[in-house]
C-alpha cells in the first residue's frame, strides 16, 4: 500500500540535534543555556498570565512590541516575534526564498541554518571559516550571485565564538546588492566585550540589513522561547505573514517584558558569566590548548575527528561535540566547568 510521501528537499536536511541531556541542569554544558533563574519579577508576571491559559495568546504580540520599541527607541513596526529567533529565520526564509534562489551563510555555523535554507528549496552555499574560525566576509561578498536572496552572518558565530569586526561587516554591507537580505544573527550579543566587535544594529538603517536578537540567552527565557527581528518596517511586515498565529504565548511575552525591565540584575548575571568566560579560556590556554577567543557563553575546541571521544570523556558533564570539527562547551556554575577543566587538562597529557 503506497504512503503519503515527503518533499524531496527533506532527503538531505538533517535532524537538529538538542545537546545532551545530563544527570542534572547544572552538569549539561551542551546548550548554551543560562545558569542563572529567571531575573527578578519574571516569575511573578509568568504565573500571573498562566491565569488565563484558557484563552488564546495575543496574535498581535502588544506588549512585547511596545516594549520593544521603549528599549530600542524605534517604532513597533520595525520588529517581528516568535519562537526563538531561529523560528523568525525561518519565516523570513519563507517569506522571501524559493527554488532557484540562493543562500549563503559560513560554516561551520548555527547548525539550523541548512535546516530553515533547505526547506525553502533554495540552493545553498556554505563559504568556510577562517582559520582562526571567524566568518570570512569578503569570500562571502564573492560568492554572492544574482541570484542570492539571503546572507547570514552569525556574530559572535555558535559554535565558535568570535565576532566579526564591525568594519569588516560594514565594508560587507556595502559590498551586497540592496535587494539582498543580510541577517545579522546576534543571539549573543549580550556578552560582548570586544571594542571592535560588529553591530548589526548600528548598520540597520540599510532596509536590506535584519538583526536577530533572542530572550533565550543572556535573559535566560530559553524554555518558553521568545526571539524577534529589527528590520525595516516593510520586512518587518513580511516576516510576521509568514509566522503562524499565536506563536508566542503570553507567558513567553509577559516573562519577556518582564525580563527588559531587570536591566540591573541581568547587567550583574550577564558580566559574571564574562569574568567565567574569561577564566576559563585563560585556563584552557595555560593548559595548551589553542581555542578561539570567545564573545558569546561558551567556548570551542577545535578537537576536529577527536570530537566525540572527547565529549565522551567529560560525562557525567555533557558537552557539545560536532564530529568532525569541534566541541562547544557553555560556560556554566564554575565547579561544573572546573570539572570540564580537568579532563581538558587530563586530555593532553
């Protein structure tokens, strides 16, 4: 008996893969996930909306948008939610990709772009990290054709970590034609402390540049999944057509808004995790190992075909291995990453 079958584009599109699940919150290093709670007044705000679950979420997404507009100082129009700030990529990808276009992001990168590229039918093209595992923009610039229609540009790039300058991303900018989109990925951008580092959002006057922000990181709201793109209004416009209904709850956008009102708390949370960072890229380089300098909450091990034997040695403390490349490890409690330390160290010896 035949059975209904699937787009030919999902033959070649793989699975995403969670990071792995650990004995405990505090020994998983694997997702880039905030240590801390949620800051202060976000779980009164979040049980408050659990009183209506009964009815449906906002589809207009009020609150959110209004707030956002207060932090950024820009009007609502100019912003676009969902479910993290890979759902709003996706919809983007929707909105504006189709077969016969292209799209061009570096690799290795956020492992769910060749997911939301392939599912539009689109070509992709990966163009390859630096050696010093940063994007390299100008070969980027090259590969654009007439016929690409998005570039992503993750900074500071997961799994890797470093940043584009914002010189070079400026020089890209002017680089790409006007009718191609460029997507600036900063879901890590709260923890930035290089001085040259790019801003997506110091370039988002040009109406083909789209910045991608996110809840799930620095402001720790990765379980109830709350993203959103600064675009120019009518992109804007293009994006939320093509996000499903109600996609963002009103516990997501409650804990949301609460969230953009602890600025003291999450400034304090945000540099701990910095000061974290920085220790332990000091103590990996002390070790021996040469790893990229980090801007985001975690750090890499260029362990290439070692990978997974390397993510095996860490358990019980669950890492992030990509076979073939690396392993991204998410700093965490400091016990749990002087755990990680030790085998690192052990590792080399």
């Amino acid at each position: 008996m035949p059975t209904p079958s699937a787009r030919r584009a999902l033959d070649d599109i793989p699975v995403y893969r969670p990071g792995k699940p650990a004995e405990s919150d505090e020994l998983k290093l694997s997702s880039n996930e905030n240590p801390y709670p949620p800051l202060p007044g976000v779980m009164e705000k979040a049980t408050e909306a659990l009183g209506r679950v009964n009815r449906y979420p906002d589809a207009g997404v009020a609150d959110l948008y209004a707030a956002l507009a207060r932090t950024y100082g820009l009007p609502q129009e100019r912003f676009a939610a969902s479910t993290g700030s890979v759902a709003v990529l996706f919809s983007l990808l929707t909105a504006f990709c189709e077969q016969g276009d292209e799209i061009i992001y570096a690799w290795r990168s956020f492992e769910a772009y060749p997911i939301g590229a392939d599912l539009t039918g689109a070509r992709t093209i990966r163009v390859p990290l630096r050696p010093d595992a940063t994007h390299d923009l100008d070969a980027m610039a090259a590969a654009v054709t007439e016929h690409t229609r998005v570039v992503i540009v993750c900074t500071p790039n997961n799994p890797t970590g470093p940043v584009a300058t914002h010189a070079e991303l400026e020089r890209f900018v002017e680089a790409v034609p006007d009718d191609v989109i460029i997507v600036v990925d900063e879901a890590y951008v709260e923890f930035v402390r290089q001085d040259d580092a790019a801003s997506g959002l110091a370039l988002a006057d040009h109406e083909n540049v789209i910045v991608l922000r996110t809840f799930s990181k620095a402001f720790g709201l990765a379980g109830l999944r709350v993203g959103y793109a600064i675009a120019a209004p009518s992109v804007a416009e293009s994006i939320r057509k093509a996000i499903a209904p109600f996609s963002v709850t009103d516990v997501a956008q409650a804990a949301a808004v609460a969230s953009l009102d602890a600025t003291d708390a999450l400034a304090e949370r945000v540099e701990t995790i910095v000061a974290e960072r920085a220790r332990v890229l000091a103590a990996l380089r002390d070790q021996g190992w040469d790893v990229p300098d980090s801007q985001a909450n975690f750090v890499w091990l260029p362990l290439g075909d070692d990978s997974l034997d390397f993510a095996a040695a860490c358990d019980p403390v669950s890492v992030r291995p990509f076979a073939g490349d690396g392993v991204r490890v998410t700093i965490g409690d400091p016990d749990v990453n002087d755990r990680f330390l030790d085998v690192a160290e052990r590792w080399l010896k």
